[in-house]
C-alpha cells in the first residue's frame, strides 16, 4: 500500500486484522419473533501501542449491544486492529496520525463486518453512523 502523504506526515497501513470477534443472540430464536423495536447503544475505543521505530499498532474495539426494554437482543463485540508505519515531524503530529486517521482507515472495515455479522446473525443489519475522529480525539485532550 502507497504512502499517505501531506506536508507534514506519512503513514502506510502495514497489515490489518480481527483480533478478537463475539456475537451473541442470547435469546434466539424466540427473540427473532418479536416484534417491538430494538435500541443500540455503541461504544467505541482507541489503543495504540509502538512495536517499533515508527511502527504502531492501531486497536479499535466496538462493542454493540442491542435491547429491547431490559432485555438484550444481541451483543457484538470487535476488536479490529492495523499496523501502520508513521513518519511525522512532532510528537504531536504522530498522535494525531495515530488517533485520527489511523481509526479513519480501519472504521470502513469495522462497518462492513459489523453489517455483515448482524444480518447474518439474524438481527436487522445494523449501519454505523459516521464518527468524528478529530472531535473524538479532541474530547481525549482536553480530558
């Protein structure tokens, strides 16, 4: 894979992969008989750790939980990790390379099995909204 380039950075997605991967429908099949609505609720995280000299692993975990009332439908839990080569001039600029666009590569891929994994487990095929990464990270900072 190319490098991406701007005036102040590069960085390359080495290799990506499922780390870990659970879905659940706990109450199957009479959960697939009802017909009320389903809430979800997403959470979201970002690890990144060094392996060496401007390589980072980048590890984004979703976990998803459907509900209906009290009663959880299905649970969905990814762990989606790359590995990526980042030259930066700062400090600064590799944390950002590193908890902004890194996430914005492997989201796409975290979306795609999230869709997948729910229609094929049963559930309505979930679609995860657009997340801001930039405002994500600015939110980290200023905690």
């Amino acid at each position: 894979m190319p490098h991406i380039h701007s005036n102040r950075k590069s960085f390359r997605l080495l290799n990506k992969f499922i780390k870990d991967l659970s879905f659940e429908v706990p109450e199957a099949p009479n959960s697939f008989f009802d017909e009320r609505l389903i809430s979800v609720s997403v959470q979201l995280n970002i690890q990144v750790s060094q392996l060496e000299k401007e390589v980072f692993l980048v590890q984004f975990t979703i976990e998803v939980v459907g509900s209906r009332d009290d009663d959880k439908v299905f649970s969905l839990f990814v762990e989606q990790c790359g590995i990526f080569e980042i030259i930066a001039n700062s400090h600064k600029e590799e944390e950002y390379v590193l908890y902004v666009d890194c996430p914005g590569i492997l989201y796409p891929y975290v979306c795609a099995l999230v869709r997948t994994i729910t229609a094929d487990g049963g559930v309505p095929p979930l679609n995860l909204e657009y997340v801001d990464f930039a405002e994500m990270y600015k939110q980290k900072k200023m905690n």
